[in-house]
C-alpha cells in the first residue's frame, strides 16, 4: 500500500466519506473543522472554510518512535510510517484553509510542509474548576503518572522510569512508591507491579492518584502535540518533573514552573529534590498554577480558538474576493479579444 498503516487504521473509510458528503450535501456550514490529521484525507465539498485542528504532527512523532524502538524491524517500520505520513499530512494540510496547532514548534514542522496554508497556534487547555488545587499529599513520598497506556510514548516513558530513574530514586527514597494510572497497560509494564509500583488500569477518575502525590513525573521520550497531563498536574498544584519532549510545546520554564531533566540521575535527582524539600515543592506549584490559570485555562484558549475563526473567516472572505475581480477582469478580457 502506497499510505500509512496510521492512517489506514483511523481514515480512508468509505463510509465515512459517503456520510460527510451527506452532511454536506444537507446543510450550509460556515466552518467545517476536521481534528486530527489523519481524518483530513476526506474530501469536504463545501463553500464553508475548512480548518484542520492537528493537535499532534505525526510524523515527527513516529520519527521518534523509530529512536527508541527495541528492535530493527520496528525501527524499519516506524521510518517507513514517518515517511510516509509527511506526505499524508502534507496533503491534510493543503485540503483545509487553514491548519490549528497546539505549539510553535508544531507550527515549524507544519510549515515545513505546508508553507501556503496559514497557521495558527491554539494550546491545549485545562478546566482548572474541575483539576481545582488539591491539599497537601496524602503519601509523602508517593509520585504518579497518568495516561492512556496502551499509547507507545506513554507505556515507553513508564518503562524507561522503572528500569533507568526509578532505583535510583529509591536508594535515597526506599519508601517511595510511584501510581501508574491508566486504562490498557501493555503485559510489559504490567510486569513489573509491585509494591512500590502501583498499575491501577482505566479508572473512572485521576484526580484522586495526582491528589495523593508528593510528584508528577513525566518521562517521556517521545510523543507530539503538548501534554494535557502537565497542565492537569499544575492545576492541581502538583509539582512536575519531566523531560523537554514531556513539556515540549508548553510554556513551562525549568526551576520555575517545573523541573526538567533528561538522563536518567539527573531525572532522579530532582525527584528526589522535591520529595524532601517542601520550599521548592511550593515554589513551582504556585508559578504552575499561575501558569495554568493565565495561559492554559480552557476560557483563555476559547477566546484564542475565536479570534482564530474570525481571522480565518476574514481571509476567506477577501480570498474570495480577489477570486471574483481576477474571474471579472478574464472575461472582460476575452470580450476584448474577441
């Protein structure tokens, strides 16, 4: 096959297309916006503006993938997928007129691509009502991550955290105990359970594991888009380790807002850090939450998500325009001509 397995997986299906084209057919939309790259290879026949919300840019992140991957056939066949997924994404980006982004760095990586369409950078956000400041930590010297495990850049990270950082924090912290939370853990990380490390499964709710947490740590080694999981962390006034490509794209600074670390000792030393200093723990949480509450707030992003569409729209409108004078100016030229 000439596309992606990602994208045959989620898109390329028929049905799908016949039922867009009914929609289309039936009402008049002023904007027809498509999430996830891998659903903007569906046709919208439509005078509505087309935007294409990217969240991730895929094949960056099946770019790192292939770094990481264990074996040389799953190497071979993340490259495969990442070059391939250029050219996916590529074509996502020129159906729409215009392409939402999470960050600037992916907004680079799409203009690499797709440098016509216009970007705009909105962020993921967070409902600091519903992730609302926790008391203090039930478990002193408990830490937690949260996520959707059977997705590779989550269970890799846990992994890397348990075999490579985790020992180390529990030389100088033997009561340390770290809560893996979320739903479809692969048999590997399942493995490894024990006393000291906790894998709940799905839950119906996190707040309760980030609540009883002294540290929120976010190991990851790759992924794309931003983390929602840092900004639920910081709303929740929980103190975050993580490395830059667990922050990537957020506006988090290190010592400040969060800690940020990439080989395995130094990750280990600023969790241990934070677990036996109370001082640093609330500086960071209160830069975090001011952080969260300025930038991240979901009513901050919906102002920005606004104002996008009218700038779109806007565009649109005048493109439209020059369209028809240019159309106006042919024909009365071809009058002439003739």
């Amino acid at each position: 096959t000439g596309h992606s397995f990602f994208h045959l997986i989620i898109g390329r299906s028929r049905r799908m297309q016949e039922a867009i084209d009914e929609v289309l057919s039936e009402e008049a939309f002023d904007i027809v916006q498509t999430e996830f790259t891998p659903m903007g290879c569906f046709s919208l026949t439509t005078d509505a503006v087309k935007i294409l919300d990217a969240h991730n840019v895929e094949h960056d992140n099946h770019r790192r993938m292939s770094e990481h991957a264990k074996s040389l056939t799953r190497r071979l066949y993340y490259r495969r997928e990442a070059r391939r997924l250029i050219g996916e994404e590529t074509e996502a980006c020129r159906r729409h007129d215009a392409v939402f982004v999470t960050s600037a760095q992916d907004q680079s990586l799409f203009d690499a691509l797709a440098p016509d369409v216009p970007k705009f950078i909105v962020p993921n956000g967070v409902d600091t009502d519903y992730f609302a400041p926790a008391p203090p930590a039930s478990e002193p010297a408990s830490l937690v991550f949260t996520g959707m495990m059977a997705y590779l850049p989550n269970h890799d990270g846990m992994l890397y955290f348990l075999d490579e950082i985790f020992p180390l924090v529990r030389r100088e912290v033997p009561a340390a105990r770290v809560y893996i939370v979320g739903s479809r853990p692969p048999a590997e990380l399942l493995r490894r359970a024990s006393d000291s490390v906790v894998i709940t499964g799905y839950v119906e709710d996190v707040r309760p594991f980030v609540a009883r947490a002294s540290v929120y740590v976010v190991p990851l080694r790759m992924g794309s888009g931003t983390r929602l999981k840092i900004l639920e962390a910081l709303a929740m006034k929980r103190p975050v380790v993580t490395t830059s490509i667990g922050c990537e794209g957020l506006a988090v600074s290190h010592g400040e807002s969060a800690l940020v670390a990439e080989e395995p000792l130094a990750f280990a030393r600023q969790v241990i850090d934070l677990l036996h200093d109370d001082e640093l723990r609330k500086k960071l949480t209160r830069a975090g939450y001011d952080l969260v509450r300025e930038q991240y707030d979901w009513s901050v992003v919906h102002r920005r998500v606004e104002e996008a569409y009218e700038e779109i729209r806007k565009r649109a409108f005048l493109q439209r325009i020059g369209r028809a004078h240019r159309g106006c100016r042919e024909s009365q030229m071809a009058e002439h001509s003739s």
